[in-house]
C-alpha cells in the first residue's frame, strides 16, 4: 500500500475538497481520499503508486492545479495493523 500526498492549488472550501475527492475516487483505483483546503493538500491511500501524471489528469480536469506529488510506502496502524 502507498500513501501519496498532493499539494494542490485553488481549494477554498469543502465543496472544493469534495469535488478533488470525487474525482480521484471516478478516475483512480484508491482505498482512501481525503483532502483539506486550509493545508491545501490531498492524502490517497492506495494498493499501488500513483504517478504525478495519472494525478495531474484527474485533479486538472477539475479546475485545481497539482503543486507536487510526494508517494511513500503506507502500513495500516492500529487495532488490526501489523506490529
């Protein structure tokens, strides 16, 4: 699994954090979508790597501009995580 965060550009509300969610989730294979306007970001959980073009695609299209793309191994922590 991957975690990749995306730094976007142009989101000023939860509206706008929805419509990136939406989006991601239509276009892309993903286990979890969240995003935040006041860091300007979104976190993709996901069972393989996601390429900055594949993001840049999906979150163009809706009107927001990608800044960078950061991807890195994820584990799942918690009660029925690995140890």
């Amino acid at each position: 699994m991957y975690k990749t965060t995306v730094k976007i550009d142009g989101m000023m509300c939860s509206m706008c954090e929805a419509h990136v969610n939406d989006a991601v989730r239509k276009k892309l294979t993903v286990k979890k979508v969240t995003s935040s306007h006041k860091k300007g970001e979104t976190v993709i959980i996901s069972e393989g790597e996601i390429t900055k073009q594949e993001l840049s695609g999906v979150i163009d299209e809706t009107g927001y501009k990608v800044i960078s793309v950061t991807s890195e191994p994820y584990e799942k922590k918690g009660l029925f995580g690995r140890r």
